[in-house]
C-alpha cells in the first residue's frame, strides 16, 4: 500500500520493478490498469531517469521519488506518445492511474510510504 503522510491512499494493489528487465517492461502491453494499482520501479542507486510511453495504449500519471520517498515532480504521460524526464536523482517512480496525482493533490515536497519491496 502507497499513502500521502496525511493518510490519504495512493495504490492498494502494489507492484514492483526491481529488475532491470521489469523496469524496461514497466506497463507495456498491458491493456489498462485499476485506480487502486501502482507500479513502483527501485533504482539501485538514485540517478537521473526518463519514461517513454511506448507501447502503453493509456495515459497514466507517473511520480518522481527521491531516496526519501520525497516527491521531485509528478508528470502525466500520453498514451503511446508520451514522454518525460527528470533532471534531479530520483530513487522511485511510481506509474499509476491517470489523474491520480490531480485528484490526491500531490506535489513536490510531499512524502509518500511504501515498503520497498526489493530489499
């Protein structure tokens, strides 16, 4: 489970990309995904990253982490054609449900918590 410090969920149905071979797949070929779910990719190390959008047929927000679990930035990606950066080191991107971000109202500065799954 991903909560806002003020207790608000983000995803109850939580998955990993703890692998670099997971982390290329990330959401591609997935048909959709349910508002409940996140995909959290765990860097080995935190480090500058970009997302493509490439063979994901639905928009979705992703949000930006730093070792912290402090949010960098939050972006919403178009589907097939959208992509983004990060020019600060990020540790953790989240992928979730598209408008997530705008309707929890999470922004730079927040903290999310999760249990890294890929200790």
């Amino acid at each position: 489970m991903i909560l806002k410090s003020n207790g608000k969920e983000v995803a109850t149905d939580v998955d990993f990309a703890c692998s670099m071979l997971k982390q290329i797949k990330g959401l591609m070929f997935t048909k959709r995904i349910p508002d409940n779910y996140a995909l959290v990719f765990v860097m080995k190390k935190s480090q500058r990253v970009s997302l493509h959008m490439l063979f994901v047929n639905y928009p979705i927000d992703a949000i930006f982490l730093n070792d912290e679990k402090r949010v960098i930035k939050t972006s919403s990606l178009k589907a097939w054609i959208g992509t983004c950066s990060c020019q600060e080191k990020v540790k953790y991107i989240i992928e979730t449900s598209h408008g997530k971000s705008e309707k929890l109202r999470i922004k730079p500065g927040d903290t999310l918590k999760f249990e890294n799954q890929c200790q």
